[in-house]
C-alpha cells in the first residue's frame, strides 16, 4: 500500500492534462518494461503491458481533468484523505493507474490496458487497436467503494459556433464580472446534486440588468459543471457584486458583440441538467451540461455534453439540442461519440462481488450516469465480460476532489485477491 501511495505521487508529479498526456505515456511504459512486462502503444496513445499468459485485464485512463493550479500539483493529507491545493487532484483515474504500476511488479501473469484522453470523449477507448488477451476486463475508474458498476451512459461532444463579430456600442458603464463560489463538479455522476451552473447563473444576471457583451469566457472541461467564468460587459445599468459574482467597474468599452441578445437568450433558454430519470434504475436516464463558452474575433463557440442510459434516448437528445441550438443561428457539430453498456451480470461479476463481500459491507451492483468505457472497450476486442470497480473519490473534475486512503487500500486488496 505505500509503494501504491508513492506511485500515486510520480504520477501527480508529471502534468497529464487531457491532449497533454506524453510525459505521463513514457513514465508508464518504461515502469511497465522494467516491471518484466511486454509493452505495446496504439496510435491513439493507448498502452497494452501484458507478462504471462492472463485472464484478466486491468484497466485505467492516464488523463485527467484539470481544474485549478495543476502546473505543479501540491498534495495535501488531511483526515484520512489525499486533496490537491487549489486544484483537481487527478484520482481520477490516477489512482487506478497507481493500483496497475504496483500490481504488475508483483503478479507473473496480468494485463494492463492504460487508455489515452477518456476525460475528452472516451477518444483512446473509442481508437483501441490492441490484441487484448485476456477474457475479463476490471476497471478501475469507479469512485464509490463497495459498489460493482455493470453499466453506464452514452454520451457525445456537441460543439456550437455562432459567427459573431464586435460593433460599435456606447453605454454609461462598463465592468468586468467573474463569478465566485461556484462548487463546479462531474457533469454525469454530479449533475443530479442541484450544482449551479456558472455560464447559467453569469446569463441570469446579464439578461436581468439589460447587459450587452463584449467577451465571455469560461468553464473548465466538457463534462465539468462549469465553475469559473468571465464576462466584459456594458449597460446603463449600476451593478454590484453578490455572493456568486464580482463586478468591477472598468475603462471604458465601446464595443459588443453583434449576437450578443441571440447569445444571452440562448443561454438563458437551453435546458442544462437532469433531463429525465428512471425510476426503476433510481438514476438519471438523460441529461445535458452546458459545459465552457468562449468568445473569439469571429465567432462564439460553446462545448455541450448530452448523455443518455441508451443509445435511442442520446439520439433523441442530440436532435433536440441540435435543433434548439440553430434556432438561434449556431452551426453544430457532434465529436467523439461513445455507445451505453447495457447492464449484464455475469460470471466474472459474481466473482468481483464475492470478493468485494469480504472488505465491504455492501457489494451492490448499479450502473452510473457518466461515460466509461466498458462498453466501447467490449465493442472493440473479443473480451466476454467488464466490470468497474473504485475506492471513493469525492467531487471528481473540481478543486475540492480527495480520495480516501483507508478505501483505496480495501479497494486494492480486493484487486490482488481477484487477480
């Protein structure tokens, strides 16, 4: 367990950022071939380490979300917990990989699949082209101990771009607003918590003191609930700051965009968050967040994650926004698409169950409203069965993430029994 934990460290240490996960790439591969294990990398940065002849192949994703000071990450332990300062910790799926590092060095016959910018729209799982062996994958990307995941939501990245230029606007006042106080959070597993959405709350205010806008700007990632965000503004208006805004008053501005009531009513206008949920699943079933905005020179672009607990349902959503969104003048594009794993239980879920009994009090299986990728994973190999398994992490994609060492060390001995 303190080799895991020391591992866990280094991997804090090399910034992985999704898209900027090189660095990282190299570290696994060379502790995978020092380790005895054959090594193999895909096009998509996908890594395969295989020693032996296994059955059972343990998989994590190697990037993270990044929110907050993640430069140079400062890990903090306080009260039984690992957090991050002022930043995303990257449990995230670091400690996954963590678990792996430390198991190949001690097991003669396993297999490691770390997959490349899952956090991006599942992008290494959905471009694997590697000869996976094994006949069980085990995921470690869960974040709730004690609970088996057999299945989860399929999702896409939706981007919209409204061509917009500035022109001439001259008010009395001018201010720059950022927001404060927002908690932010995971924009599947979190979207259910009445988390407020800070590009939601930004437009509220604007549209209320007749706002015009200069620049808007904000959000941390596609599937986090949007936290941070910046405007440039002018109206005839006097505003002041409130519990989830600052406002200062600037120079002068003499500029706004051209949309800029199509955008505000856009904003104020999209349904972003629980769109429906099943009751018999005790789950959100769709849902969609409207996740950053930015501003350029010619246009406004905005990044929105819909997802669905099956593939008919996401259909309908995607169409749904897809035809709000042009109402307003956006052109949209659908990236990275990824399908729902329909929940199944197995032979090989009996078993992680079983195990599980013996460190938890509880082995419930369940199925979660976020992407993993399980099932693309299954639709892409000859592998018979998946599960996903974790230790608790709390607030995932946010500055307030931590992960609970007392359960990362039950959750890791489950592991080794099963291998």
């Amino acid at each position: 367990m303190k080799e895991l934990l020391e591992i866990f460290k280094k991997i804090t240490a090399i910034p992985h950022c999704s898209f900027k996960t090189e660095r990282l790439k190299e570290f696994l591969k060379l502790e995978c071939e020092n380790a005895g294990a054959k090594v193999l990398e895909d096009k998509a940065g996908n890594i395969l380490a295989k020693k032996g002849n296994p059955t059972i192949c343990l998989q994590s994703h190697y990037d993270m979300v990044c929110v907050g000071y993640t430069t140079k990450i400062e890990l903090l332990e306080d009260g039984g917990y690992i957090r991050a300062k002022n930043s995303s910790l990257g449990a995230d799926n670091g400690i996954g990989v963590a678990m792996m590092l430390s198991l190949i060095k001690q097991k003669d016959n396993l297999e490691l699949l770390f997959t490349n910018d899952e956090e991006v729209g599942l992008i290494g799982a959905t471009n694997l082209n590697l000869p996976i062996k094994s006949i069980y994958l085990l995921n470690l990307d869960s974040e709730e101990e004690g609970s088996i995941c057999l299945g989860c939501a399929g999702g896409v990245d939706l981007f919209a771009t409204l061509k917009s230029s500035l022109v001439s606007y001259q008010k009395q006042n001018s201010y720059e607003i950022n927001t404060k106080n927002f908690k932010g959070g995971h924009s599947g597993v979190d979207i259910d918590k009445n988390i407020k959405n800070a590009i939601k709350e930004l437009a509220y205010f604007l549209k209320k003191y007749e706002c015009k806008i200069h620049s808007i700007n904000g959000g941390e990632a596609g599937n986090a609930i949007p936290k941070a965000v910046k405007a440039i503004v002018i109206t005839d208006k006097k505003l002041s700051s409130t519990k989830f805004l600052e406002v200062k008053e600037i120079k002068s501005v003499d500029t706004i965009l051209d949309k800029s009531d199509e955008l505000l009513d856009l904003l104020l206008s999209f349904p972003s968050g629980v769109r429906s949920y099943d009751k018999s699943l005790n789950l959100v079933e769709t849902s969609i967040n409207l996740a950053t905005i930015k501003t350029l020179d010619d246009s406004i672009k905005l990044e929105i994650s819909p997802r669905a607990m099956s593939d008919i349902e996401l259909e309908k959503l995607k169409l749904e926004s897809k035809v709000h969104l042009q109402r307003f003048g956006f052109e949209v594009e659908f990236r990275h698409p990824y399908p729902a794993w329909k929940p199944t239980i197995g032979e090989f879920a009996k078993r992680v169950q079983k195990l599980s009994l013996k460190h938890f009090k509880n082995a419930d299986f369940y199925a979660i409203h976020a992407g993993l990728e399980c099932g693309v994973i299954l639709k892409n190999s000859n592998l018979k069965e998946a599960v996903s398994i974790g230790p608790n992490i709390f607030s995932p994609h946010s500055i307030e993430e931590r992960v609970e060492i007392e359960s990362v060390k039950k959750v890791y001995e489950v592991v080794k029994e099963l291998i």
